[in-house]
C-alpha cells in the first residue's frame, strides 16, 4: 500500500541566497512497490552545502535539481516493502532520495547498511560520504604525513571537524578556524585542537594563522576559501599540499571574491593544489576507510556532533542555518 509523504520542491532558481518563495512542500505519498522497486520510509536526511550548486542550472559535476520536483540529498530509512529479493523489510538502508518523508524507487537507489556496530544517522556523517570527503581530502589530495602542520577553515563543521580529528589521529599539530565563541570553544575543549582561530574575531587571519602556526602549514584542507585560502597561502611552507573540499564563502556570492590576491605563492612556495570530488573515489576507498573509521568509532576516537531539526517542515531552516553558520558538526533532519 502506499505511505503518506511529504518532499520539498525546488520551484525557482535563488540568485544570492536561497529563501522560502525558491520552494514548497507539498505532499507526494509513496506507492506501493512493484518489481524490482523498493519502497522506504526515510529517517533522517542530510543538508549539504553541495545542494546549493545544484539549485543552479550552471553546468558542474552534478545535474541541477529539477525544478517543480522534490530536491535530492542523502538519507537513510527503513525499507516498508520490497518488490526486490535483496531487500526485505527492516533493512536500514541509504540513498540519494532524501528531502522526502518516504520514497518508492528502483532497487538501484539503495544499498542495505549495517546498523549493529553504527548508529543509523552515521552512514550519513563519519561513515558516510562527509567522512569520506575528510578521509580523501586528506589522504588522497594532500598526502597527509606524520607530523605535519595542518590548517583547517570551517573546521566545527560536519567535513571540518572530521578532518581535524583524523589529523590527530595521525599525530599532526592542527589549527582550525572557526567563527563565534561557540564553535571556538567546541573546538578547543571538545575536539583539543592545538590552536584554534576565530575568524570573525581577528583584524587580519593571515596574522592569526601566523601567530598559530609559528612554524607555517604543510597542509590546508579548504572549506571556505576567499580570504582563508588567501591566508594559508601566505603562511605556508615550501612543498605544501592544499585540498580543496568547497568554498562556501562564495556559494551565495553574486560577484567574484576579492581574495586570494597571493595565488603567485604557489609558484614560489613550489605548492600543490588538489580539488576533489568525493564521488570520484568511492568505488577505490570506500571499503577500507568504512573499515577505518568503523574501528575508530569502537575505540572511542573519533566522533560525531550532529545539529538536528526535527521534521520536514523543518528542514528549510535546517538548510538556511548551514549557510548562515548555524551548525556545529554536520546538520541532519530527524524525519522518524
């Protein structure tokens, strides 16, 4: 039988930043399936800053969400009924079919997941593909070493505070950069960073990041860029290695950004570079760094902080509060 459900639509494109008359949520109940279909009542869905690219219809990596269709993101549910033998009822299961209260989609769109050893809101978070963006970033794109001085920009949110804390676990010195007293405090006292920066508190970050880091980063794991890719290029050392992960400082941006200005310290400094894309890796390292983290989780060394909204109707907000720097950790919608 079918499931009453509610989605959230995309019925125009947002110049600057997104707000409410960009969408509606209407209800879209989820039928019963039939072969080779599935049919899944979501528990939580994630936000993500990627959504806001796809709000665009600007060629990228990903095609645009449809307008006047429910937007697409991760989630993970339960299956209700299975037209599919490789799924049967009770599976804890993940896809790309969030921002919906239920969902009936080809059997294609799901992979069953193991919720005996994790928390089912994991696989969307440190063991889902935020933490494998923390784990590729940092150890595909800038080759992390030993020892190493690494810089890290919107390091309380959900791919920042897992890069940190992998950093650590590797022995590295780590530096993260934050704005508010909040979020400066999650950093220092919960994840025991070495130093911490909040940005909005300081005249000049290049100062800062120098005062921080006496010594110069080898490593800048990029969330933001503009002013804070501007700064970590000035402070880096010879040989550096930057990933950058995104540059929300300019999603919403309707024109360039002044900075960086210093993008010659790449040539002097001999720095490398590395954008990635996540999805690019899942096929070669998603195996082993479920392996990593679910054994980092067992022995109590890494961990999750979450912003939680509850419900649907709620999940705009949700959305709006990541870009305006709302969340610490990685933000999620409680949907059951």
């Amino acid at each position: 039988m079918s499931i009453a459900s509610r989605e959230v639509r995309l019925i125009s494109r947002p110049v600057g930043a997104p707000t409410l008359d960009n969408f509606e949520l209407v209800r879209a109940d989820a039928p019963a399936p039939g072969p080779g279909e599935v049919q899944v009542r979501n528990h939580w869905m994630a936000v993500d800053p990627a959504m806001r690219g796809r709000m665009s219809d600007a060629k990228s990596y990903v095609p645009p969400f449809e307008l006047n269709e429910a937007m697409q993101g991760l989630a993970i549910g339960e299956v209700i009924a299975s037209g599919d033998p490789n799924f049967k009822p009770g599976d804890r299961v993940t896809s790309r079919l969030g921002w919906r209260e239920a969902v009936t989609a080809p059997a294609s769109a799901f992979r069953v997941r193991d919720t005996s050893a994790l928390p089912e809101q994991a696989y969307l978070g440190f063991a889902g593909i935020t933490g494998l963006t923390a784990y590729v970033g940092l150890f595909e794109a800038a080759q992390l070493k030993e020892g190493d001085v690494v810089f890290v920009s919107a390091a309380s949110g959900g791919v920042g505070s897992l890069v940190c804390q992998m950093a650590k676990l590797k022995g590295c010195k780590v530096i993260g950069s934050a704005g508010g007293l909040r979020k400066i405090a999650y950093l220092r006292d919960e994840l025991k960073l070495d130093a911490v920066i909040d940005y909005k508190a300081e005249p000049s970050l290049t100062k800062a990041l120098a005062r921080a880091a006496p010594e110069g980063i080898d490593v800048y794991f990029d969330n933001v860029g503009a002013e804070h890719l501007q700064a970590a290029l000035a402070v880096a050392n010879k040989f550096a290695r930057f990933a950058l992960c995104g540059m929300i400082s300019t999603y919403n941006s309707t024109e360039p950004p002044a900075a960086p200005r210093n993008l010659m310290q790449v040539v002097i400094k001999n720095i490398r570079m590395q954008g990635f894309i996540t999805l690019n890796y899942v096929d070669r390292l998603e195996d082993q760094f479920l392996r990593e983290v679910t054994a980092w989780y067992a022995a109590g060394k890494i961990k999750e902080t979450e912003t939680v909204y509850e419900g649907i109707d709620h999940a705009l907000e949700a959305l709006f509060g990541l870009f305006s720097g709302e969340n610490i950790g990685r933000m999620l919608v409680k949907l059951a």
